[in-house]
C-alpha cells in the first residue's frame, strides 16, 4: 500500500524535497493509524479559483486518501502584504474587507474537492496579529538579507534598481511561521513557491519544534492556449464557478497533447486507467475527441452535477456537431449604425476592436452564420446572431 500511494503522491510533481518522510509518512499511518499533517496556503486575493488553482486541492486530495489532514490556510494576513513571487514591482495591497469576503468563496469552493472531514480550514491572521511586533522582530533575525536577496525575483529588481518593499522580504517569513505554528509534516505548493516552502523547513528548524517538513512542488498548469500559465488576465483559464456549458466548452477546445498533461494533474482517474485510455488513443481504437469528452465531464461533473455536464456535452454536440445556435445565447441592444468591431466589443465578444479587426481579417468572426470578411462593416437596425470562434455568441439588435 506504501508503494501505491507513493506512486499517486509522486504523479505530476515538479520536485520532492525529503521524499523519504513522506515514505516513514506514509508507514506509520498504515502500520499504526497514525495522520499526519499536509499544509498548503492561498491568498485569497480574487473571489473565484480556477483549474490551476485546483492542481494542489488535486493533490491534497490524494493525500487525504491516505491518511493525510489538510491544512487548508487561507492567508487573509499575507493577502494584504502580497506574495511577491514572480512579480517586478510591489503588489497592490488590499483592504481586509475585500480579504474576507473573497476568503468566504474559497471556502465555499475548495470543498469540491477537498472531504471537509479531512480538512482545517484556518485562517493565518489568527497567529501572526498575535505574533506581533517583538514576535515579527524576532522572526526577521532568523533570515540575512543576503539570503533573501538570492531569491531569482528579488536578484532581478535588486540589479535593475526596482523597488522592494521591506514587506515583500517579511512574506516569505510569514508563510514560513505558518508551518513553525501548525507543526506541517509536509507543505505543497507551485515550482514558483519553492523559496517560501524551504523557509518553512528553515524557520522549523530554527524554532526547533521537533520536525521538518517534507516539501512538495507542483508544475503550473498551462492555460488553454497550452502555452503561458493558467490566468484569467491572460483569458484562458476555466474558472470552476464557470457555468456547466462554458467549461465543458472550454475543456473541449484544448488541443489533443494538452489533454494529456489535464488528465495527469486534474483527473482523478488512477494512473493504470489514464495510461490504458492514452493506449488506446495512440492505437486508433479511441478517438482522441472521446477522450476529450470523458475528461470534460468528469471535470464539469464535479464543480456541477452528473446532470449538468450530461447536458452541457448535448448542448455542445448540438451547436458544434450540427452547427446550431446555442440555446440560452446574451442579448444586448446597441444603437446604430454600429461598426463591426464595436459591436463586438460592446456584446462582450472581444476584448478590444484591435483584436476584432485580427478575428474578422482571419476569418472567425460570422454573423447569421455567414463569415464577416469586411472589416468595416456598420450594422444597421435589426437583429443578428454573431459568433466569434467556436464558443463565443450574442444575440445583438440594433435600433
């Protein structure tokens, strides 16, 4: 059993540091019934998760199969300050009211996943207000700033003369308090956390609690372009309170590779079930668009219902296999003549008309199902149904 569950631990990881105490782990709650601890933290800094916030819930999920309790920290403390990871500047910090109140959809969302028996929901302003300021002073002594300084993203704006916040320093020493207060056994995070996941084993150490955690690191999950990163600033990103037709949609426009790499860090089929369907794609005997569909709808069926996503691929099946409209399109009423463009923009179509021009030159852009190839066309009075893409609709009259 021991092997097995290392064998689904181990699926998808980017890197484990100190595999070996997950192992002892591992043992002792099959020998002895013993749990243990597995801690992982998100600032609640948007009210909505996305599938690339899912790839750890995924994993902590795994780990409740085999004995181990989630400490799920919503960070409404380190959301104010800000994560620096990854960025070139200092975060806009945000006021505790909209903390709470995008910490309250956290809860309400991870439980998808997450078996609410197996999980602690805590919240990381409980230990660090009442660490306070000689608390604070004596964590910062644990740290040089010369070491701090050796993190990638602070070496960048460090040399290229940009702006740290003395905060932006302290964050990393908060996330690591939160393991030296809730003694983690282990802690997961992304690739891009790997600074702040050491610096709990560090202050552990350092605070001498008696343990060390184990540390596990997640690759981040491609967006739908199979490019860049999942990001809603980015635009292709499913977010999981999507309604059940958008995401099944969504699901189905990634390409056939990229299915592959969502099986591995989304699905909850085992290991031997996703290589036998792989198989079975690479002989000819499934049909990769199958495949596709049995991934979309164990997806929508767990941020919906069985029932939702049966319905969402019928609708799908119905607007792409015979290329209907959609039967629950927006309506929006705009007054014309309006150029193409505009109207796009303004029926939540595009983004900008810059990128609606590039769509109707590339041939994306219909209107009643014929394509729009003139780029400057006005919409006089009446009503159109307008598509851009595959996925995106609007009913638009013009008066």
């Amino acid at each position: 059993m021991v092997r097995e569950a290392l064998a689904e631990i181990r699926r998808g990881t980017a890197e484990i540091i100190d595999e070996e105490r997950i192992e002892k782990l591992l043992r002792d709650y099959f020998e002895k019934g013993k749990n243990y601890y597995v801690k992982a933290g998100f600032d609640p800094t948007a009210p909505d998760l996305h599938l690339g916030h899912t790839v750890l819930l995924q994993k902590l999920a795994t780990f409740q199969k085999y004995g181990g309790i989630v400490q799920f920290i919503i960070g409404d403390f380190t959301a104010m300050i800000g994560d620096p990871t990854g960025k070139s500047e200092t975060r806009k910090k945000l006021d505790r009211e909209t903390v709470i109140k995008n910490a309250q959809s956290y809860k309400e969302q991870v439980f998808k996943v997450l078996d609410p028996a197996k999980t602690e929901v805590v919240f990381n302003s409980k230990w660090l207000d009442a660490l306070g300021a000689s608390g604070l002073v004596e964590l910062t002594t644990l740290f040089s700033v010369a070491r701090m300084l050796e993190r990638d993203d602070f070496e960048k704006r460090f040399k290229s003369n940009r702006s740290i916040a003395i905060s932006e320093f302290i964050y990393p020493l908060l996330q690591g308090y939160d393991s030296v207060y809730l003694k983690s056994d282990i802690e997961i995070g992304g690739t891009d956390q790997k600074f702040n996941l050491l610096m709990g084993r560090h202050l552990q150490r350092s605070y001498d609690i008696g343990k060390e955690q184990a540390v596990l690191m997640m690759p981040i999950l491609e967006g739908l372009d199979g490019v860049q990163k999942m990001s809603k600033s980015l635009g292709n990103y499913i977010g999981v309170t999507e309604d059940a037709n958008t995401m099944f949609a969504k699901l189905m426009s990634i390409s056939d590779e990229l299915m592959w790499r969502y099986y591995e860090l989304l699905s909850a089929k085992s290991i031997e079930e996703i290589e036998a369907l792989k198989e079975g794609v690479t002989s000819g005997e499934v049909h990769p668009k199958y495949a596709k569909e049995l991934l979309a709808l164990e997806i929508v069926t767990r941020y919906h219902d069985a029932e939702a996503s049966k319905k969402a691929k019928e609708e799908f099946d119905r607007v792409h296999k015979k290329n209907e409209i959609p039967s629950d399109i927006k309506e929006v009423v705009l007054q014309g003549p309006i150029w193409i463009a505009k109207a796009l923009v303004e029926a939540g179509l595009e983004p900008s008309t810059s990128q609606a021009r590039r769509d109707i030159q590339a041939g994306a852009v219909r209107i009643d199902k014929e394509k729009v190839s003139d780029k400057d066309l006005h919409l006089e009075a009446g009503e159109y149904i307008v598509q851009v893409g595959k996925r995106k609709f609007a009913k638009i009259k013009v008066q």
